[in-house]
C-alpha cells in the first residue's frame, strides 16, 4: 500500500538534515537527502560541482534526482535548498508526497553556518543570506503543503509536529491514505 514521502523544504541551514533523521528515527522511514545523491551521482562533491561545471549542471543532476525520489514510497526526503525553485521538482514531489517548509531566519542562519565554502550559494554574510532568502521565501511558502515555524524551536519538536501533521492527513504513519500519501 502507498505510504507516501514526508518531503522537507527549506534554506540552507533550515534544519532539514537533523529534522529529516529524527523523522526516520521516529517512523522507521528511510531518510535520503537529495545533495548527498547528487554528489553521489557525480562522482565528485557541491562545492566541485559548482565550481567546475556550474550552478545550470547541478541544477540538472538535482533534478534527475528529485524524479527518481518521486517513484520511491515511504521515504523521508530532505531536499536541497534550492530544490523547490524549480517547478519539474515540485511536481515530482507532489506526485507522492507532502512538502514541508521548515522556515527559518537570517538571523538564525547566520548563527548555525561557517561560511566556509561548502555551500557555494550562501555568500559572505548576513546581506547575502537576506537578500537569497528574501527572494526565495515566497516561492518556499508557495510550494509547500505546510509551513513549519522552526524559530526558537527544538529540532526533536519540530520533527513530531511534522509527523503528526503527516499523520493526520495521510493516516497512520506507514499505512497508506491519498493526496499525496
Ligand atoms: C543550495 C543548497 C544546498 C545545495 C546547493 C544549493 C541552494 O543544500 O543543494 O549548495 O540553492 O540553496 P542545503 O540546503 O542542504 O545546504
């Protein structure tokens, strides 16, 4: 029976990786995280891939990914933070899934990251971060099912509402529903 795919959304350093384990942990789900099968795929790390063969390549590979997923059942999915700004990539995890965002500010952002280069998006600072995700914040809000208010929050909190927000619309976690279940 389908089980569906609990989809996490959000900037970088949202929380998507801790939240997206402490799920899997939660449900017995299997967590995949879009980055780590993109540099998989490549053969190479983010960083390379940006530097050698450019935003428009990773872009590419990210989406072959995220389609893939679409076809899995019963995952947690953390997607990169871009991710969603592409329309083929919504509709991939819409087929079989709920997106959510965890939204998060700048400030915090600035407080949890190193700008040390291994997010090559991310910039110098906390103009950098303003400006990135005051352009995209809309689309994040957009594109997901549900909004996830993460500020001054523990991650072990989050990831239970999530789950029982899951539930509620897809029936017990494990058994199957519609809409994306
Ligand atoms: C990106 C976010 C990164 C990674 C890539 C691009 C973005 O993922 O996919 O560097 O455009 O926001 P995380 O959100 O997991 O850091």
């Amino acid at each position: 029976m389908k089980r569906g795919n609990i989809v996490l959304s959000g900037f970088m350093a949202s929380g998507k990786t801790t939240v997206g384990e402490l799920i899997s942990r939660m449900t017995g789900r299997e967590m995949v995280d879009t980055d780590l099968l993109v540099e998989k795929a490549a053969g190479i790390s983010i960083p390379e891939i940006f530097a050698e063969r450019g935003e428009a390549a990773f872009r590419i590979l990210e989406r072959d990914v995220v389609a893939a997923l679409a076809e899995g059942d019963g995952l947690v999915v953390a997607l990169g933070g871009g991710a969603v700004l592409d329309p083929a990539n919504v509709s991939s995890m819409k087929k079989n899934g709920v997106i959510y965002y965890l939204d998060v500010s700048a400030d915090e952002v600035i407080r949890r990251v190193d700008f040390d280069g291994k997010r090559p998006l991310l910039g110098e600072g906390i103009e950098d971060v303003e400006r990135l995700l005051g352009g995209r914040r809309r689309k994040y809000v957009e594109t997901a099912d549900a909004v996830v208010d993460t500020g001054g929050r523990r991650p072990q909190e989050i990831a239970g509402d999530i789950v029982a927000d899951f539930r509620s619309r897809c029936g017990r976690v494990g058994e199957g529903g519609s809409g994306g279940c």
